[in-house]
C-alpha cells in the first residue's frame, strides 16, 4: 500500500471519454475508490490540462461550465499540490538527466519533491521507478488496484 498516489491527467480525462468505454469504467473505479481513501493528489498543472482535455479533445465534449463543474469536485476531492519554481527546476532536471518531455517530467517533479511514492498513469513505463517515484499504468490488463491501497 502506498501512502498517496498522484494523478496524471489522463486518468482523470478518461473517466470522461465516452470513446473509451473500458477505459472510462477503469479510471471511475479507480478514482472512486482513492476518493474514499484520500490517497489521490493532483497538481494544478493536471487539473488546466484535464479542463482543455474535455472541452476541447475529447468527441463528445464537455461544455466550460460542465468542465468548470468538474475542476471544483476534483479540487474538493483530491490534494491538489502546487506547482513552484522548485518544481519546474526539478523537471527540467528530468528532462535533462532522465529524457523525459517537460510536461511528463514535471508531473514526476510534483511527485518526487512532494514525497509521493506513485504516479497513477499511462503515459510513462509502467513499473519504471525513477528515484524513488514509481509509475503505474491503471489502464493495463496486469493493474490491480488492491496492490496500491491494501
């Protein structure tokens, strides 16, 4: 079990793409359970990009008001973590020791700088650990969740 576990934007998009039905009913059960355990955190970067996310990218998107609905129930869920200028320090340390593209690097800044052990995601190796921050891909056919909040 880990003591908190960060959200990438996708997780949280995705409990709101239509067009992805198996990914849609894993992400809400995954959002549903760390919820009522209080394990979720999320950075204000997470949060701008799930707003253009499903107003803008998504086939069936939300409206402005919908979204903005959305943010504020996410807001009042999770942790929300703030991004600083240590941060985005730290993130260019990423991409420059580890390759990592910004936005990705500065998800794993959050998460390191904040001692978060886990980065709930698909957008980077599952199962990779970067000093210390290890990413998990909810969306794979191998993911229980039990392993993270038992």
């Amino acid at each position: 079990m880990t003591s908190r576990i960060l959200l990438d934007t996708n997780v949280l998009v995705y409990a709101y793409d239509r067009s992805e039905p198996i990914k849609q009913t894993r992400a809400w059960s995954v959002l549903d359970q760390l919820a009522t355990l209080g394990l979720g955190v999320v950075t204000t970067q997470v949060l701008g990009e799930f707003f253009v996310v499903v107003t803008c990218k998504l086939k069936a998107p939300l409206s402005v008001a919908e979204a903005s609905e959305r943010v504020q129930n996410h807001v009042r869920t999770w942790t929300v973590v703030e991004l600083t200028a240590l941060v985005v320090q730290e993130a260019i340390r990423g991409v420059r020791d580890y390759s990592m593209s910004y936005y990705d690097a500065q998800i794993w800044a959050a998460a390191r700088l904040n001692q978060i052990p886990a980065v709930f995601s698909e957008d980077f190796p599952s199962g990779s650990v970067v000093e210390g921050v290890q990413f998990v891909n909810p969306f794979a056919d191998d993911f229980d969740l039990n392993d993270w909040v038992l």
